[in-house]
C-alpha cells in the first residue's frame, strides 16, 4: 500500500531529528513501538484510538500515519467511520471537518492506487 505524503514527511521528519538527537529518537520509538504492540486491546484498536485522538487535535500527519497503520491491521471502512463519529462527538466541527475531508481524501488515494 502506498504511503500518503503526510506520513512520509512524519517519517522523514523522525529520521532528520534522529540524526541530530539519536538518543531521543530510539527512545520514543521503543516507547511508542511497547505502546502499540498487542495486548488485551489489539494492534488495530489502539491505531483507531489513536485515530480518533489524532482528529480531536487536529494532527494531521498522525491521522494520517494512524490511519493507514490501522488499515494496515485489517480496519475497515466502518470501523474508520465509527471512529470519526465518536472523535466528532467529543470534537465538533473541527474534528468532524478533518475526518471527512482528509480520511475521504487518503482513502480515495488508496482506492485509486489499488487500480
């Protein structure tokens, strides 16, 4: 699956900084890598979580980046838009405006590179 621009600019972004502050770096990746492996909540629904944090603030690459790591783990489109509503539910306008344009926008991409 391709990755959209804004992950890969997350990416990038991460690879510049380690670059100047490795340290830093390999910690928070082993951090976030124990947070995201499997537990009593699967891989899967701790990307949607994140998801939905992600729109609540309005990050864009993390939506992104959560976005596709949750279709990654096997997300359909309903459990997406479940996610967008519960996040629009406590966010409004604003969280409900990012998780219909840009998830629409990433999504239709990937629709259209799996043609």
């Amino acid at each position: 699956m391709t990755e959209h621009y804004l992950a890969e600019q997350y990416r990038e972004g991460l690879h510049s900084l380690g670059e100047l502050m490795p340290e830093v770096v390999d910690a928070y990746n082993r951090f976030t890598n124990v947070c995201f492996q499997p537990g009593e909540v699967s891989t899967k629904y701790k990307h949607l979580m994140a998801l939905g944090i992600s729109l609540f603030t309005g990050n864009e690459h993390c939506i992104v980046y959560h976005l596709e790591n949750a279709l990654d783990e096997g997300a359909t489109e309903k459990e997406i838009a479940e996610t967008i509503s519960v996040a629009g539910a406590y966010g409004g306008g604003a969280t409900m405006s990012h998780g219909v344009i840009l998830i629409n926008e990433v999504m239709e991409e990937k629709r259209q590179n799996l043609q």
